[in-house]
C-alpha cells in the first residue's frame, strides 16, 4: 500500500488556492449517483461499512487492528456489495484512498477495485476544533490538487463526511462529488448500500 502526501498551505498556495474556505453548492440530487464517477471531475466519500460500536477503545493502535473497532461479518458483506455496486456502473478500477483505520482499509481493500492508499487527512479526528479546521482545510486542498480523470473514491469516517459534506452518512453510504472549474465542490447524490 502507498502512502499519500498532504499538501502544504504553502503549495495550495502556488495552485490558486482552490476550495480553501469555499462554500459546497447543493444542485438537484441524481437519482443514480454513482453512474457519475466515470465522468471526470467526480469523486466518492464513502463512509466505512459497519463496524459495532461507537469509538476505539482506549489505547487502541492504529498499527495493531485487534485494538481498534473493526468490520462486522455484516460490515465486510456491505464492503464487497459497494465494490459490485460500482462493477455493475461499469466501474472496475479506481484511484481507492482510505484513512489509516483498519475498518476504512478493510472497507476499501474489498471493494476489489485497484490498490489502496493510506492518506491520513481521511482519518478520524476528535472534537477539538483547531485541530478538526487545520484537517479539513488540508484535505479540502489536497482534493483540489487531485487528477480526477478516473474514478476517484476516499473511504473515511462520519466525522470527515460531515466536515466536508455538512451531512451525516450512514455506515456504508456513498457520498458522490463534482469538483468545479472554480474549485467549488457540488453534491451529485448519495448511494446507502443498506
């Protein structure tokens, strides 16, 4: 697995500056969001699939999984079922990055769709708010600097969801994205995969 950069402020800089501090823009949902991946531009935040509970638990690793909170049988069924959801859209490979969790990596790993790699700005942060601002703005130019001629999908938390999307996402959901010309970012839809 490959390891993914953040980019600078300074770097985001150099590009103009996209998509720091710019509002999303709601358009009319599509009925078939995912259909919209092969479309340059788009891109995928996808909510791990379940995992009981809530949290790790106290003094968990996040290079030892046995003491984090992991995929259910349940959780691993919905991970290979949103791989064959996007199979069926005529996606077979994709740019897969996920947050260091093992249930985000798991959750990617399969989807059976190409390599997975780690980004540590798709990780879960906590309630802090300095610390939850200087993420998201990383990640948000991080996405900005991104090719997305190829399916592009990132497998993270709710907590980054709702940072990015001002939405909840359910275990599993498929949230679908357009990056704009201008760096705006419009929602496409979003796809439960119950």
């Amino acid at each position: 697995m490959k390891t993914g950069i953040p980019v600078s402020r300074r770097s985001l800089m150099k590009s103009g500056g996209a998509l720091l501090g710019v509002p999303f823009a709601f358009p009319a949902i599509a009925s078939d969001p995912l259909s919209a991946l092969r479309a340059p531009g788009h891109f995928a935040l996808i909510r791990h699939a379940m995992a009981p509970g809530t949290l790790d638990p106290p003094g968990f690793r996040l290079d030892d999984c046995a003491t984090q909170r992991n995929l259910s049988v349940e959780g691993r069924t919905q991970a290979v079922r949103m791989g064959n959801m996007m199979r069926a859209q005529g996606i077979t490979a994709a740019h897969l990055y996920s947050s260091q969790w093992c249930r985000c990596i798991d959750t990617a790993t399969l989807m059976r769709l190409g390599d997975v790699t780690r980004q540590p700005l798709l990780n879960y942060f906590g309630p802090e708010p300095e610390p939850r601002t200087r993420q998201l703005d990383a990640l948000r130019a991080w996405i900005a600097t991104l090719d997305l001629a190829q399916p592009t999908l990132m497998v993270t938390h709710q907590v980054v969801i709702s940072g990015i999307f001002s939405s909840a996402a359910a275990s599993g959901e498929i949230v679908v994205l357009r990056r704009e010309a201008d760096g705006r970012l419009n929602a496409v839809g979003r796809q439960p995969t119950g």
